[in-house]
C-alpha cells in the first residue's frame, strides 16, 4: 500500500509542479496562436506515446524469440 502512495504522491506532485511552469511560465513563450501550432500541440503526445508503446511491443518480441 505504500508504494501505491508513494507513486500517487510523485505524479500528484509532477503534475502540480508541470500546471505551476505552465501558468507562470507560459506567457514568456512567444509561440503564435496558429492553426499549425494547435494541431501540433494536440497531436504530438498521443504520437510521442503511440512510438514508446510500438517500441516497447518490438522489444518484448525481440525477447520471446
């Protein structure tokens, strides 16, 4: 039980120091409000995952064989 609350414990930190940078940090970026840049934004995490898990997939083969 522990672990499980320690590992809740660093995403909820994480993902509070994560909100902090983009609320304070975010104005100092001078990224343009463009459709290109929006598209980006939305598509490149699911992009980013989809690559680990197919990777991931390729190293569990590679160690079945």
């Amino acid at each position: 039980m522990s672990n499980q609350t320690a590992f809740l414990l660093k995403v909820l930190i994480l993902s509070g120091g994560l909100s902090l940078l983009i609320k304070y940090g975010g104005p100092y970026l001078s990224i343009p409000s463009t459709a290109i840049n929006a598209l980006i934004t939305v598509l490149m995490p699911p992009i980013v995952v989809g690559i680990l898990l197919w990777w991931r997939l390729l190293q569990q083969v590679e160690n079945v064989d």
